[in-house]
C-alpha cells in the first residue's frame, strides 16, 4: 500500500464513520477544541492524551504499517465525543453564577442537541423494534423455532439466510448444517459443507438435490424463505410441510 | 420474562458486585459510595475472570470447574467486602457528606434520574438485532449447554477440537461470553435472556456510574455540574448515533458485546482512573485499580487489548511529558505490558502471523 493509497483509505474510514452528515463528530471537535482552551483539568487530563493518540491513529505510515490490518475505525472510539460534548456544555453552563441562567443554559444545550440530533429509537431509524420476547431475536426467528421445537426438541436443520445468525440463539439444542461461516465468520468450513451451501444459498440447487442431501446427511428439518411449496417433491425424499411462518416454509423429516 | 429470578438477578449483578467493590475499593483506599463499589465491583469481577479464565480456558476445564472456582473467589470477594462493610459502616470517612441541595442542583438531579429511567425502559421494550450475537451470545448458550468453552461451533452447534480458528480464537483470550455463561447458569436464565434483556441493564448502570464519576472528577462539589454532564451525556448517545460506528451506537445497540462495553464505559473507565493517577501520581493504589480495568477491558474483546494497551501508552506518555515525571508513565505502561501478555499469547497461537482471517482484530 503506498502513501497515497493510505491517506485515501484513511479518508474512507473517516467519512464512513461520520457518515452523512456527521454533525455530532464536528460538535465533538468543537467540544475538543473548546476543552483544550477553556479547561484546564480536561485539557491535561483528557484532551492532551487523545491529542497525542490521534496523532498516532491518523498517522498514514502507522496505517499503512499497522492499522490497516485491523478494525481502523474502532480506534475512532478514543475520540469519546459523548464525554467530550458533555463535559464542554457541563463547563459552559457552570461559567453562569445565578442558578436560573444555568438551568435555562442547560434546557438550551439539551434544546440543541434534540434539534440537531435524531432520536434513534425512533421507528423510521430502523435500529430499533418493538421487543418480541426476552430473548430479542426477531420475532419470524422466534416463530420458526418454536413451532421446529415443538416437533423435535433436538432438531438438526438446514436453513437459508439472515435466520441462521439467530436461530442458535434462541436455542442452542439446534444443530444447523451452516450459519454465519457460510459468510466467512466465526469458524472455518468443511470444504464439502462449502460447496453445499454456496449452491443453495445462491438458488444454484434443485430442490431434489437439496431435499438428496438432507435425507442422505439426515437432517430432520430443512426451513425455505420461499414463496412455492413443493410438497411433492420432499414427500419423495421423506419429508413433509410441517407448518408455513410467514414467507418460510418448514419441512419435517417423516419418521421411519 | 420469568421474574421469579429477579432475587437472582439483584444478588449476582447488584449486590455481589456492590460488595466486592466495597472491598476493593476499601483496600485501595478509594472514596466509597454507590458509583465506585458498583463500577469496580464489577471491573473487579471482570479482572478475575480474566485471570483464572484464560488459562481455564486453554487448559480446557469444563465450564462447571470454572464456575465453582470462580465462584469461591467471588464469595470470598463479597464475604469480605460484607465485613468490612459491617465494621466500617459508622467510619465518619464512609459518611455521605450532607450538602444543602440549591433548586439547580434539584433540577438537573431531576433531568439525569428522568433521562437514565427513560432510557432504561426505551432499552426494556426495545430491541436491535445483531448478527454479531451469532457468535458472542450463542457461544455463552453453547458454553452453558455443553459444559465446555469454546469447544462448540456457534455457527452449527457442533463440536469442535481445535479453537485456534478464525474469529474463535479471539474469544479464547478475552471470554466474555463465559461471564455472560456464568451468570446465566448462576441465574437459571437462558443466556441470551441474560445478554439481550437482563445484562443490558447492569451495563447500563456501569455506564451511569462512570459518568457520574468523570462529572464528580470535573466538576468536584458542583452536584448540578455532576447531574447535568450525566444527563447531557445520555442525551448526546439517543440524539447523536450518526451511525452505527460511534462509540454511542455500539453502547445502545449492543453493549452486552464485549468490544461495545469497551466503548460503553471501558474507555471512559481508564480516562477517569489514569485521571485520578495525574492528581497522585505517586499512589500506586489507583495504579493497581488502573491494572484491574485494564484486566477487565481484555476480558471484554481482543479490542480491548488493542485500545486498553494503546490509551496505557498514549495516556502514561502525555502525563509523563506534562508532569515531566518519567516515573508516572512507567506505572501507566504496566498497563500496557499486561496487555502486551495477552496480545503476544494471542499472536503466538496464531501461529506467529498477524492475520487471522481478514482482520487482526
């Protein structure tokens, strides 16, 4: 990686990290900068070593050597622009000496950072949804898993998609032929496993071959995110619907 | 939600904590109130683990073993942390200094309890998914079910022998799901009840009391100045998630993962104690206390012994360098050696190379 090539991608980080608009980062650097001259305990205390470190964090040979092997942004996180911002409005509050000035500085500062900001709890954020249960996972996960625990309390199962990060978390008495390794994390794969779930994953597979391969590796239930049911043909490798949850159909291994 | 546990629940991450850090912070001569027993009650908790649960780990001890261990030295921790609270409880040290509150004072008192209940309960209904948890909870699920840690496949549930592997090896050398494992099994809660819905809310409070203290470092005898940081602080994390990167985004969405207590209240635990250290630098009480956040920032995510040595470092050369006291970065940098251990363990069972997959970290 050369120099240039460096600072690009230290540029990316960046705006990644602040995003669009990315407001709240300047306020925290305002907020630094207000420390750094108004301060004096935050100035030495905090706001000289994080000084010191983000000379080191965005320096472009220490990236090219060594931060870019690793998770760059989340060095980001010694910024702490949640203490910095409080600890610069706190301080420009407390210069006021009637208690009604500061209260009413307070209300404004807090007035500021509800019009600047966005509420992320707030629907249309899309961060967050009603809870479903104690355990938090989503609810279609929920559903599908109890209703393949309800028929088999030890289930092993071959499911497509984003459901396969949660299911085990709901329980972990479930055995699954693939999950998030089938995106590279956690764990490495069997080569054969691979294969598998490379060509069902991508649609690349018949259901006769799916339905092959989990009565051959004796999986007792295989979970499509699909529109079509195709009783037929998992009747002809001994499975059958066991119940449709929303767009997932689940089958069942038949006993015998 | 069972209920019924919630005895349970207050005695394993209420009060166990409380008490143990009235112990530690009784022999490392800290001021005693409710911010630093719970805070460093838990670091406290979290260091040990990481002491006794890394070698438990590589040695490949059941999960039971660990507990019972891990449980006599916590019993012992509380029991007496109980006693030397029970003999020193009328120490007119221990007493809470009776201050007239002014109608300011009132106010922002009212603002931080109003704005920390509704962020608690906006944190209650709520939830977020995390594809992450697939490996950071279901590993405490998999730890709690099959008696062993880190010998099960989070992603398929099966077995496996070697967990030098990939992102597992990580989890090896800082076992944060093994705590969320242990209250889980101490609990009789399942554990992602425990991580999503049960712990969020202990962290939580960890994160109040080390606002709390950075506003009483700052602000010293200014109740408002303390209640108004605390409160415009949780103001700043709801309003000022510009995306999911900040340090405040990974505190609401997902502070039961290790790497997002770090940014919760890890990091704003070392700046608050190194601190404490530039004010006396000469005590190596709150040296030892910096070791055990240390610890317990490792014990969190291999992120934290990446950030956990990096701020040892950056911190203990700026105080030395303003202070012109060599002296006070050494004691820092031990911090960063204790970080140093683990990084080294962990780079050595990676065979040396400083990739693991795509990432170091």
């Amino acid at each position: 990686m050369t120099l240039p090539e460096a600072v690009e991608r230290m540029g990316f980080w960046i705006s990644r990290y602040a995003g669009e608009s990315g407001v709240f980062l300047y306020i925290a650097l305002a907020a630094g900068i207000y420390l750094l001259l108004f301060s004096k305990q935050v100035r030495i205390k905090i706001m000289m070593p994080i000084v010191l470190m983000a000379m080191v964090v965005l320096n472009p040979i220490l990236y090219q050597i060594l931060f870019s092997k690793i998770i760059y942004w989340r060095f980001f996180w010694i910024l702490q622009d949640v203490v910095l911002i409080g600890l610069a409005l706190t301080d420009l509050c407390g210069r006021f000496k009637q208690g009604w000035i500061r209260c009413l500085c307070l209300l404004l500062c807090s007035g500021g950072i509800v019009l600047l900001g966005t509420n992320v709890f707030r629907p249309e954020q899309g961060r967050f949804i009603d809870a479903d249960s104690p355990y938090k996972v989503d609810p279609e996960t929920r559903e599908v898993c109890e209703v393949i625990l309800a028929d088999n309390p030890h289930p092993t199962l071959i499911i497509s998609n984003w459901l396969f990060s949660e299911t085990r978390q709901y329980s972990g008495d479930i055995i699954q032929l693939f999950g998030r390794d089938g995106d590279g994390y956690i764990y490495e794969m069997d080569p054969a496993v691979r294969a598998f779930e490379r060509e069902f994953r991508f649609g690349n597979m018949s259901w006769e071959e799916v339905f092959q391969y989990a009565m051959e590796h004796n999986f007792t239930h295989v979970c499509f995110y699909d529109r079509y049911q195709i009783d037929d043909i998992a009747e002809q490798y001994g499975y059958e619907c066991l119940a449709v949850v929303g767009p997932r159909i689940i089958y069942h291994q038949l006993p015998g | 939600m069972d209920w019924s546990k919630l005895p349970l629940w207050i005695l394993f991450l209420l009060m166990i904590p409380t008490f143990i850090g009235y112990f530690t912070c009784h022999v490392l001569k800290l001021k005693k109130n409710v911010a630093t027993t719970y805070l460093f009650g838990n670091m406290t908790q979290w260091a040990v683990l990481q002491i006794i649960g890394v070698p438990m780990v590589l040695l490949r001890t059941s999960f039971t073993f660990l507990t019972i261990v891990y449980s006599v030295i916590l019993g012992g921790l509380c029991v007496a942390g109980i006693l030397l609270w029970i003999r020193h409880k009328n120490d007119p040290k221990n007493r809470i200094e009776k201050k007239k509150l002014e109608y300011q004072d009132i106010f922002a008192l009212v603002l931080m309890i109003a704005g920390y209940i509704a962020l608690a309960v906006m944190l209650a209904i709520k939830q977020h998914t995390d594809h992450d948890d697939s490996r950071f909870v279901v590993n405490a699920v998999d730890i709690v079910r099959t008696d062993t840690m880190f010998l099960t496949n989070p992603a398929t549930g099966l077995p496996i022998t070697d967990f030098f592997k990939q992102e597992l090896v990580r989890d090896v050398f800082s076992p944060n799901a093994v705590y969320i494992a242990y209250v889980a099994r101490m609990t009789g809660t399942h554990a992602t009840i425990m991580a999503h819905s049960v712990l969020v809310q202990s962290l939580m409070l960890c994160v109040l009391a080390v606002y709390w203290l950075l506003g009483d470092t700052f602000f010293k005898k200014s109740v408002f100045s303390k209640a108004s940081f605390v409160f415009l602080a949780f103001l700043t994390m709801v309003y000022g998630c510009y995306t999911g990167y900040p340090a405040q985004a990974f505190t609401l969405f997902r502070i039961w993962q290790g790497k997002a207590a770090i940014a919760a209240f890890g990091i704003p635990a070392v700046f608050l104690v190194c601190s404490w250290i530039y004010d006396e630098p000469t005590d190596w009480k709150k040296c030892i206390l910096l070791y055990i956040v240390i610890l317990a920032m490792c014990q969190f995510s291999t992120m934290g012994i990446m950030l956990g040595g990096a701020m040892c470092g950056g911190i203990g050369l700026a105080y030395a360098i303003l202070k012109k006291k060599p002296t006070m970065a050494l004691r820092i940098w031990i911090g960063f050696a204790i970080c140093l251990v683990y990084f080294t363990a962990y780079i050595m069972s990676n065979g040396g190379s400083l990739y693991n997959g795509e990432t170091l970290f």
